[in-house]
C-alpha cells in the first residue's frame, strides 16, 4: 500500500506540470528566441519584405484593372493610412495586456476577444501563408525558365532533353538549399537579413520598369484611360492593392522583439514601412501602366522584352526577392505549428501519463484481488488474462 501511494504521487507530479505548462502555452507562453535587439531599421526592412514581393508584379495590372491611375492611387493612398493606422494598434493596446507576452497575433486576439476567436485567427494566418508561399515557389520557377532559355539558348531550352533546365528543378533546388535552412531561425531579428536582398531585388525591378517608360514612353497600340468606365471595377482592385500592404502577422513578433517599445517608435516604424511601400507601388504601378496600358501583363516582367540583359536580371532579382521572402511570411505561420506541436506533444503526455498511472492502479488490484485473497488464488491466470479497465469497471 505504501509502494502504491508512491508511485501515485509521483505519477501525479508530472501530469499537474504539463497541465501548467498546457495553460502557459496558450495565448503566448511559449518561449521564442530572444528579445530586444531588432533596430528601426530592421523593423521597417522586416515590415517592407513582409509587403513586398509577389504583389509587385501584379499592381500595374491592377492600376489597368482599376481604370486608370487616379483611382488607383486613391486606393493606394487608403490603403497605406490603413495599413498604419492598423499598425499602431498593437503599440496602443499593449498596455492593456495585463503583463501578458504579446508575440503573435493570436496573443492579442486571446486578451482582447477570445480564446475562440485567437484559434481561428491561427488558422487563417496559417491558410494565407502556406497559400502565399507556395505561390511564391512557383514564382521562382517561372522567373527562373526564361532565365535558363537565355543561359542554354532557347532550342536546347525547349527540346527538353536536360532535366536540369526545367522550372521544377530550380524550385526543389532553391527549397532545399536555400529556403528550408532560412526557416530554421528562432529569432526574428535574423530576418532583417533576408529582408535586405528582397529589398534590394524589388528596388532593381521597380526601376527597371520606371526607366524604361522614361525611355521608350508609351507601347505602340496601348490604351490608357484616366478614370474608370464601371464604378465596378475599382472595388474589385481594391482587395490586390489592399493586400500587398499586409504585413500584420509579422509586426507583432517584430515589435516584441524591438530594443525600443515605446508607441513613437513604433508610429516611426509603422509610418516608415507604409510609406515605403507607398513610393514602390506608386512607381511600378504608374510607370507599368503608362508604358503598356491595357496591354500589361499580370506579372509585368512577362509584358517587357524577353531577350534584353536587364530583363533577364530583373528576373533573377525578382527570384531572390520572393526566396528571401519566403522565411519573412513564413515565421508568422511556424511559431503557430510551433504552439500546435507543443500542445499536442502536452496533451499526449497528460493523457500517456493518465494510462501508464491507471495501467498501475489496476496491476495492483489484480495483485490485491488475486494473490492477498485466498479464495482467488485458484484463479489467477485468469484474473491475469482480464483486460485492465475490466476489473476497473468492476472496481
């Protein structure tokens, strides 16, 4: 009896630390890398890479899609005081937490709405950014087959002889070497890094595009319009323009990993990100318009010249933006499955450490009922042979 009143209390230890720690982890408990050392700087790079990359090469299509460039820059124009008008927001809320760790979004969700409403939110952050990265490594396939034309010459290209030149083998290559290691890291100021080659490669494609409509102005049979014939048409732009200022997932982890957290700081940042962005859509998506009208492409680089040098760059820069992007999108969703992972894992040990304590109790009513009783002596192989929540039942 006393060897069993043991191994119930130290059985019982370990489940009511899990169960703490399951209550911990939910609303932000889980421990995440380390804190205070991301910069202004960094933050807004963080913030623009965030917004940037995919999207940039679909806003002179949706300057076209709009009606023209004054309503699209309305629109933009919105967008941007939105988008920092909604950044602010956590800066301004965060001393209402009641000292609760705000780094996800969900964080925030769980002390002003909802325990309900935060896991809902989770899976909807965790839909939009495996659905926008996996766009992404498309992308880098389609950025990257033009680009293997010109390097091999477009008859060996196309005759499809070398499984090396195909889109699809550039995609696993750039996945496993590139972005998978990316993915690993714990600590968002790292992604300030990735942050400046995405930057970098935008910034090149913007004025790429920009210098040739100063160049060679209009495209022969091009139609520009200034203001939209259906009224229609500007709200159905407005979603495209709209969503490549997102960048909210992201902010909150950057701004609880910030070395200054005060609302000002935070105001500098959120401002300086919009803005940013602000000047890069406004650039393409003036320049692309006027330069090829109704005719653009969705992706803009597929509108322009395919066998010119800084086209084939522009390329290759637009693959590493969206590459470098990838982890920036993606480290909104991992620290999610990381909480998913360490709830389950919780939950597995409480209920693997309610069956191993009731595989006992019900050993040593076996050994109580069949060995300290003689009347059932006799049958112990069969008192044996019951199955444990049988004589439980009994119990």
């Amino acid at each position: 009896e006393q060897a069993h009143n043991k191994m119930s209390t130290t059985t019982d230890a370990p489940r009511s630390e899990s169960r703490l720690t399951f209550d911990i982890s939910i609303g932000g408990g889980v421990a995440r890398g380390s804190r205070g050392r991301t910069s202004f700087f960094g933050a807004v790079f963080i913030l623009c890479n965030t917004c940037l990359g995919a999207a940039t090469l679909n806003i002179p299509a949706t300057f076209a899609q709009a009606g023209g460039v004054i309503p699209s820059m309305i629109i933009m124009i919105i967008s941007a005081l939105l988008n920092t008008a909604t950044l602010m927001v956590f800066a301004y809320t965060r001393p209402y937490a009641q000292g609760r760790k705000l780094v996800e979004m969900s964080d925030y969700a769980v002390v002003f709405v909802g325990r309900t409403f935060a896991r809902f939110q989770q899976v909807i952050l965790v839909m939009q950014v495996l659905g926008t990265t996996s766009a992404y490594v498309l992308i880098v396939g389609d950025q990257a087959g033009p680009v293997m034309a010109q390097t091999v010459g477009e008859e060996y290209y196309c005759s499809g002889g070398h499984w090396w030149v195909n889109g699809t083998f550039v995609e696993v290559l750039v996945t496993a070497l590139v972005i998978f290691p990316l993915c690993l890291t714990k600590n968002v100021d790292f992604l300030k890094y990735p942050s400046y080659l995405t930057v970098v490669g935008i910034l090149y494609v913007v004025l790429d595009v920009f210098m040739r409509w100063m160049m060679t102005g209009r495209t022969e049979g091009a139609e520009v319009t200034d203001w939209p014939e259906n009224f229609y048409d500007v709200f159905n732009a407005f979603p495209t323009i709209l969503l490549g200022f997102l960048c909210h997932f992201n902010a909150t982890p950057v701004l609880d990993n910030m070395a200054t957290k005060d609302n000002w700081s935070w105001v500098v940042v959120s401002v300086g990100a919009s803005l940013a962005c602000f000047v890069n859509y406004s650039l393409i998506g003036v320049a692309g318009y006027l330069t090829y009208g109704d005719q653009v492409d969705t992706d803009i680089i597929v509108s322009m010249p395919n066998d010119a040098a800084d086209v084939t760059l522009a390329r290759v820069m637009m693959a590493v933006a969206v590459t470098m992007s990838y982890p920036v999108l993606y480290f909104a969703a991992k620290m999610v499955i990381d909480e998913w992972l360490v709830i389950g894992l919780l939950r597995f040990e409480s209920w693997w450490g309610h069956v191993n304590k009731s595989h006992y109790i019900t050993s040593q009513a076996q050994l109580d009922k069949t060995f300290f009783n003689p009347t059932n002596r006799s049958r112990s192989i069969s008192h044996l042979a019951t199955p444990p929540m049988t004589i439980v039942s009994q119990e």
